[in-house]
C-alpha cells in the first residue's frame, strides 16, 4: 500500500481496547462485524427507490451497499489504498437509513425538527456506536476510529462538537482518510446507473426515455442498431456496464493525478489537504450531474414514485404521532437508550419497509 494509505500502523485504534487478532486485520474485524450485524440484515428490507413488495428484482439497501463495496474495493486497489477499511466503510455507510428511503429520512427529520434533526450518516455512526448490542465487554461494535470516520459522511457542526476528535473535520474543514472518499464516489456512481437500471426494469424509463440523457445516448447507440428482436434489455446493460466503467476509470485516473499534483506523502497530509483527492475529471462529473438531474427528473419525481414517497412519510408520520403519545409502548431497549424524541427516531428507523407498514396497519 502507498505510504498515505491507512493501515493498522497508523490506524488511531479503538475506543475499548481488545486484544489482536491472529487472522484478521483490524480493519476485516470491523467489516465482519458490520455483515454480522442486526442492522446489516434488515437493509434487505430497506428501500433504495423502489419499496420492497413492488418486486423481487429492484435494488434494496442490502444489495446497494454491496454494489458500493464492490466499486469502493476496486477503487481502493487501483489506488493502491486499503481495500479492507474501504470496503467496511461501503458496507457501513447505510445501516442508519430509515425504511421508505430518502422519503422515509425527510419525513423523520421532518418530526424531530423541534428536537434536533435526523441525518442518516449521523444515525449510521449510533448504530454502530450504540445500538447494536452483540458483545459482553462494550457497547456498539467498537469499530476503530477509521472505520467511524468514514461512516459519517456529513454532520452537521452541532452533532460535530458532540463527537470530539471524530467531529473535528467537519469543524476545521479538513478531509477524510482517501478510503473513506472512495466510498463517497462509490456510492455516487452505484445510485445514479443502478437507479437508471432500476427506472429501466420497472418500464418508466424506457430505452425512448433514457436515450434523452446524453450519456446513456452516444454509448447506446454505438453499440450499433443491428439488433435482433427481444436483444434492447442485452444493449441497455451493456451501455449501462460501460457507463459504470467510464466512471470509475475516470475516478481512478483523475485522483492518481491529483494526489500527485498536491504532492501526497503521508496520511497526514490527507487529511490536512484543503480539497478532497478523490473525485472526477470535470467532463465526466458532469456526466453525473446530468446523470442525477435525469433521474430526479424522470424517476424520483415520477408520479408512481412520488405515490411511494408519499404513502412512505405518511407511514412515519403517523408512526412518530402515536408514539410520542403512547411512550410507554416503544420496546424497553428504546426506551433506555436517550431522550424520548432520539429514543423514538432510533426505533422509528431501525424499522424495515414491511414492518414499519405492518405496525402502521396495526396501530393507526
């Protein structure tokens, strides 16, 4: 690995401490113990656009967080950067979202206005923290610090303060470990082309539809247009496959450049550098913008979407209501965990889609 890249040398190691292990890094100790999780297994029931009964082949946060680990990994390989804590942090860096998707994140930040806010990164690094509860000698997973670290992808300055030395980024503006930026990228470029396979399967984006987004046009179509009947599925994967393969060429070509160019010699002067080093080449971030802009567009604003999103924060809406009226039904683990207003954000979104429906059938 390069001299800049994470490793358990230079790593700043565990809140509790443990004794090492003889067959594991520290850094696959985390991941495992994320796949382990309670947390790690209700993302297969957790919505990425599509909720879970709408059909058995749409992405779930389960299948989107191994896609991003899989994309992060490579990434990380290429860089010759740590594979193992990027791949962690790609695994972990969902486990705080709400059932419902973003429709199910806004419609909770929305109740907990008054009461501090939801952010789902935020949520991800207390789930880790301080809502599993799988060992005898801490509380949470104990992950290590870099692992931490890349889960909280944003914060806001006033959960900063409350972190300590893991919040000092977000408040002297300095970076993440470059493991933890790859996920970030990872993540960008998993959601905008499997969004665009997802809006392909359930037939609102048609090929007549995807071929207005530029991107998706001039790789389509020279492809050629000698196609046989019942081939257009085989030629959109393949186009979305090259799509993928631009992104992530271009992520690893550009950051090598950069860190390069900045002159990288060591972790430290990651962190204190005054921009992120990994990132795109501004032609092909544009393809990603335009990329995003069609979606939201076409996809996320589509009115079977939208009928999702709506039915989702109505769903958390109601659940949120009844529970700050009928405390004393909230599960006890919850209740103990903090403030009634957080106790009930944490059990709200541990929930998965089919649950939180099921209870909202039951109770409203």
């Amino acid at each position: 690995m390069k001299k800049y890249a994470v490793s358990e040398d230079n790593s700043l190691g565990r809140e509790y401490l443990e004794t090492k292990s003889p067959l594991r890094n520290d850094f696959q100790r985390d991941r495992d113990r994320i796949i382990h999780s309670s947390a790690f297994r209700r993302l297969m029931y957790k919505t990425q656009v599509f909720v879970n009964h709408e059909g058995d082949m749409f992405r779930t946060r389960l299948t989107h967080s191994l896609e991003v680990s899989q994309i992060s990994r490579g990434i990380a390989r290429s860089l010759e950067l740590n594979e193992d804590l990027s791949e962690t942090i790609a695994l972990a860096h969902d486990l705080g979202h709400t059932p419902f998707g973003h429709a199910g994140q806004d419609a909770l930040n929305a109740c907990m206005k008054s009461h501090g806010g939801f952010e789902h990164n935020y949520q991800s690094l207390r789930v880790v923290d301080k809502l599993e509860k799988r060992y005898r000698d801490f509380i949470g997973l104990n992950l290590t610090f870099e692992s931490r670290e890349g889960i909280l992808k944003h914060c806001s300055k006033k959960n900063a303060i409350q972190l300590g030395t893991l919040g000092e980024r977000f408040i002297n503006k300095t970076q993440a470990s470059l493991e933890a930026q790859i996920v970030d990228i990872a993540d960008s470029i998993a959601y905008n082309i499997h969004d665009l396979e997802d809006g392909y399967r359930s037939k609102i984006l048609p090929v007549s539809k995807l071929i207005e987004l530029d991107f998706f046009k001039e790789i389509y179509i020279s492809l050629g247009t000698d196609r046989k009947d019942g081939d257009e599925k085989i030629y959109v994967y393949e186009t979305l496959r090259r799509m993928m393969f631009i992104l992530i060429n271009d992520v690893t070509d550009h950051s090598k450049q950069l860190i390069e160019k900045v002159k990288i010699e060591s972790l430290s002067d990651v962190r204190d550098c005054k921009i992120p080093l990994i990132g795109m080449s501004p032609k092909v971030r544009q393809k990603i913008d335009d990329c995003r802009m069609f979606l939201r567009k076409n996809l996320y604003e589509h009115p079977r979407v939208n009928k999702m999103t709506n039915n989702a924060q109505k769903v958390i809406s109601d659940l949120f209501a009844y529970y700050v009226d009928n405390f004393d039904e909230l599960p006890k683990e919850y209740k103990a965990l903090d403030k009634k207003y957080r106790s009930i954000a944490d059990f709200l979104s541990g929930m998965t889609d089919r649950f939180a429906n099921n209870i909202h059938k039951t109770l409203i």
